[in-house]
C-alpha cells in the first residue's frame, strides 16, 4: 500500500480491495491494490527483486525492499502476487492466499 500511494502521483487515486473466499474463487481470499500511474514494462520483471529500483521509482524514497518482502510473506503462506499495468491507466497489485474456513460447530 506504501507502494501504490507514493507512486499514484498528485491527485492520484489508490484502491484497496478484499474478496472473501469464495468471492474471488473457492478457498482463496484476494487483496487487490490498485493505482494511478504506470509500470515501465520492461520493470515489471523485475519489481519484486531485491533492492531493485526502476528508473522512474529512484526519485522517491525506499530501499527497493518493500515488494520483495510482501512477495515473500505471501509466498510464505501459499500464496501468489502478481503485478501489471491495466487498459484504465493503472498499476494492479494482487495478491491471492489460501483462505480456511472456520468450523462453526454447527
């Protein structure tokens, strides 16, 4: 999220999204986080490198190790992230993780 606000730009817009399981597909909760702005396609391979920081990322502050730690912790817990610029002019993060389901007892 610290990603998507420093990058969205002024006046720029940051959505957050979570789809329970079910929603998104069947045992899997999605958390969708998308902004303003762009992706140089030749970056996106590399965005969720260590320490990597794409031209257009070197002005602002960070380490370049924001995105690789998110990746890691949803790897971590079976999950997947993906990055990718959309047809609206925006940069969309999503993040998908295997969601349990709680036993009511019932």
């Amino acid at each position: 999220m610290q990603n998507a606000l420093q990058h969205a730009g002024k006046g720029g817009r940051v959505s957050i999204a979570i789809a329970r399981a079910g929603d998104a597909a069947p045992g899997v909760a999605e958390i969708r986080v998308e902004n303003t702005g762009s992706v140089p396609e030749s970056d996106i391979p590399r965005v969720f490198d260590r320490l990597y920081r794409g031209e257009g990322a070197r002005h602002t502050p960070g380490s370049g190790l924001g995105l690789t730690i998110a990746k890691a912790v949803v790897e971590l817990h079976g999950g997947i992230v993906h990055i990718s610029n959309t047809p609206q002019g925006t940069v969309l993060v999503e993040m998908r993780l295997p969601a349990e389901t709680a036993q009511t007892g019932e």
